[in-house]
C-alpha cells in the first residue's frame, strides 16, 4: 500500500470516529431532553414535574404499603385486613425464604457429613470384653413405649415440617405443583395434629427422666476424657453420661420446650396473637427446630451405628453386663448393690419360650 493510501485510510478512520462521537453526544443531550419536553406535556408545569419526578408514585406505593399503611377494602377481620403488606410479614418472608432455607439446609447436610466423618475416622465403638451373655434391666417397658412414641413423632414431625420449609426447593421439581400441593397439605395436617401430642409426650419424658439427669461431677470428668467416644479410654460414668446429660437439657428440655411452645402459637391462633407474635413464633420455631433435628442426627447415630450394645438397651430393655460395665460402670455397681441379679440370654429364651408355650396351651384349652 501506498504511503498516499495510507494516509487516506486513517483520515477515514479519524473522521467516522470523529462523528461518531457527535452522534454519540447529540443523542445523549437530544434524547433525554425530547423525554423530558414530553413529560411536562404529560405532568404540566416544571415545579409539578421536578415534584413528581423527585417521588416516583409506584415507589410511593410500596414505600406506603411496607410501612403498614392501611386501605380500604370490604374484607373484616380483626388485624390488619386492610393492610396489603405489612412490614413485618415482608422481612419474616425474607429470612425464611432466604437464610432459613440456606443456611438451615446447609447445616443439617453438615451435620450428616461430619457425622459420616466421624463415623470413618472413629469408627464404631465395639465391646471390649465382647458380649459376656448375661443381661440387666435398663429401661423398663413404660420408658421405653415412651421413648420410642416420642421419638417416631418427633420423625413424623421433622419430615413434615422440613417438607413444608425446602418443599419448593426440593419436592416441587419431584412431584410437580399440584402433587406438592396435595403432599403439603397432608403434610400440615399431620404436623399441626401430632404437634401437640408429642409436646405433651416430650413433657412426660422430662418428668420421667429428670431424675436421672441431674449433673454431678463425675459428668465433668467424663467430658474431660472426651466421653470415651476419642481415644479408648472409658470414662467413669452413672446411669447417665455427661453426654445424654447434654442431649436431655440442651436437646430435650431446651429445644424441645421452645419448639413446643413456639408451635403452640403458631397452631393456635385465638389468643389474639399479632402478626408480629406469629411471624417471631415461626422463625423461633423452624430455627430452633432444626437446630434439634441437627442435634437429634448425633443422638440417634450414638444410639445405633455408633455403640455397639447401646440399641437393645432401648428395644428389648435389657443390656449386656459388658456394655453395663464399660459404659455406665457406677450404675452397674449400683444395680448389683440394689440386689438385681444379671440374667442370662440362655435363660431369658427359655422363659420366652415356656411363657410362649403356656399361651398357646391356654388358648388351646379355651
Ligand atoms: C431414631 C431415633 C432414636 C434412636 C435410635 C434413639 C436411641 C436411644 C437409645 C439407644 C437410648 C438409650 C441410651 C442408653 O441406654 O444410655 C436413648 C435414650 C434417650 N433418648 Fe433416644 N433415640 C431416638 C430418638 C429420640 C428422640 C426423638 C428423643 C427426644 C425427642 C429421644 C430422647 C431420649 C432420651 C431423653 C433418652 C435418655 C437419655 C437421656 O436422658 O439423655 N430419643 N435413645
């Protein structure tokens, strides 16, 4: 190419850059001013339109309507009908439909991942001595019918009500809208009905085994040797450990009260409680709840897969002596001192079986 050429191709180029940016700057004076002559024809005067362009009248809107600012409508209820959005139900929809859900989510998948850590890394805690074949009373049958009503509501009660909170997240792609909406409903009822029921057993549970849950030191001393769970060492301990100790004031007694009174509210509504009560009532309930559906995750991995020997104590109400001696030595010592004589497995079938026996004999003569 020519050096003339060259020339020519780069005035070209200055000159269409040139005007590009007068059409650029043309356009951005023109444009807004031709907007701005047409709103005053529409508003009218300049002081009107600077007034009405200073406050936007749909921003007015909201801004009214998340101040509580009541309208008029034929609707008649005794709170709040006439209000389209209250203030307080919009932040409660915010932290539920923003941190509760994530963070919530987020910390019972850790949980399980950390106990699966556990799991791997600690392993399950087995029988020392192994099974010696002879079996003492740990729970009798009422506790345990107890124990085990309480806790297949409280399994009812966390799916339901963990349904209800992820349920658009997670079960609205699997069942589709209406098949969500069919679950969920069932789901309310069934969490709203059970609700009070288990709170009633929770509160049996406390004055049951409050007794037995009274910290003493040597519960201290358990918790300085990790509760035998790290390490192999095995902590002195009484009918209870410091960590059931934890899990019945903490978990129980603490939770369990909260979630009990805070559904009472919410399932409730006739004390006249505010929208207020009710928004605060639902946020204590779903974040202490799944603070406990978190803690009852470590509970019930201890009860089964975590202790070799624990299970039987709650299902069948009897332990092996091995178990007894290794996990709750004193109250071993104190179960022989109140002159309970351990009993074989041996011994336990063959009276299964003779009662079983003299049922069928019973029947037959009958
Ligand atoms: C699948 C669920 C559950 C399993 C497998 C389970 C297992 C067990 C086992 C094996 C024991 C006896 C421990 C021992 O003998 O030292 C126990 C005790 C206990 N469980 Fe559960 N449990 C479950 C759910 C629950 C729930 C939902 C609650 C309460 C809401 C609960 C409250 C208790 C209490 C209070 C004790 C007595 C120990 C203490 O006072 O801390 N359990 N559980």
């Amino acid at each position: 190419m020519s050096a003339e050429s060259e020339l020519k191709r780069r005035q070209r180029r200055w000159r269409s850059m040139l005007w590009s940016l007068v059409a650029i700057l043309v356009l951005s004076v023109a444009l807004p001013s031709l907007g701005y002559v047409m709103a005053q024809q529409v508003y009218g005067t300049e002081r009107e339109f600077s007034e009405e362009r200073a406050t936007n009248p749909r921003a007015d809107m909201w801004r009214d309507a998340r101040q509580g600012q009541g309208g008029f409508t034929t609707q008649t209820g005794p709170y709040v009908t006439d209000t389209l959005i209250t203030n307080v139900g919009e932040n409660w929809r915010q932290i539920r439909m923003g941190p509760m859900i994530t963070w919530g989510g987020w910390f019972l998948i850790g949980v399980l991942v950390l106990i699966a850590l556990f799991f791997l890394v600690f392993g399950r805690v087995r029988l020392e001595e192994g099974r010696s074949g002879m079996t003492v009373v740990r729970w009798r049958a009422y506790e345990r019918a107890l124990h085990w009503f309480t806790a297949i509501s409280f399994i009812i009660l966390a799916i339901t009500g963990l349904s209800l909170l992820f349920g658009r997240a997670v079960l609205i792609p699997l069942f589709g809208p209406q098949g969500f909406a069919a679950y969920a409903q069932g789901a309310m009822y069934v969490h709203n009905f059970l609700g009070p029921v288990f709170s009633v057993a929770l509160l049996a549970m406390i004055l049951l085994w409050i007794r037995h849950n009274i910290p003493n030191r040597t519960d201290w001393q358990w918790f300085k040797q990790g509760g035998g769970l790290i390490g192999r060492k095995h902590p002195s301990a009484g009918r209870l450990n410091g960590g059931e100790k934890v899990w019945f004031w903490v978990g129980v007694v603490l939770f369990g009260v909260t979630v009990s009174v805070s559904g009472f509210v919410l399932d409730f509504p006739i004390f006249g409680q505010t929208r207020e009560t009710m928004a605060i009532a639902q946020v204590v309930h779903a974040v202490v709840a799944l603070l406990w559906i978190g803690f009852f995750f470590g509970h019930a991995y201890i009860g089964t897969l975590g202790t070799e020997g624990a299970l039987e104590g709650m299902t069948r109400g009897r332990v092996d002596v091995n178990w007894a001696k290794q996990h709750h030595d004193l109250w071993y010592e104190d179960v022989l001192a109140k002159g309970e004589q351990p009993v074989s497995v041996d011994e336990l079938e063959k009276n299964k079986t003779a009662r079983q026996a003299g049922g069928t004999a019973g029947q037959a003569s009958h």
